[in-house]
C-alpha cells in the first residue's frame, strides 16, 4: 500500500517524471510512492531516473495506457 498517489494522467513528457522527482524530495526514506501516468515516455523515463537515485522502483504495470509505478522512497 502505497503512502501517497501520484496521478500524472494526461500530463506529457517530462511533466509526470518532474512531478514524480518533486514528490519524492518530500517524502521520508521507506516511504511508498504511487504513480499513475498516461504518457508512453513515463515508461522509459520513471524506471531510468530510478536507476540513477536513491530511490527504488518496487513493481511497475501497464494497463489501458495507464503506467503504474510504485516506488519507495531512498535515504
């Protein structure tokens, strides 16, 4: 269960990666992150940030052209 949703729908690239990294810094390490989002790129561009941070992508899903992330929060 995540601790915050973050739904990004119908926003483009790179305003659902922006919104993901702003929401993030806000957060607690361990905290969950659900995000939502409706662009193709959030696909590529969520999981690659990821890879890069202290943060850790739990469990990705597509459905409908929706992409739902969940990610928890690094220290």
């Amino acid at each position: 269960m995540a601790d915050r949703t973050l739904d990004t729908s119908g926003l483009r690239c790179p305003m659902p990666l922006l919104k993901t990294k702003l929401e993030l810094n806000g957060m607690s390490p361990g905290d969950m992150l659900e995000v939502i989002a409706t662009d193709a790129g959030s696909a590529r561009d969520i999981p690659a940030f990821l890879e890069l941070s202290r943060h850790r992508l739990v469990n990705s899903t597509q459905t409908d052209g929706h992409f739902r992330f969940v990610i928890e929060c690094g220290g």
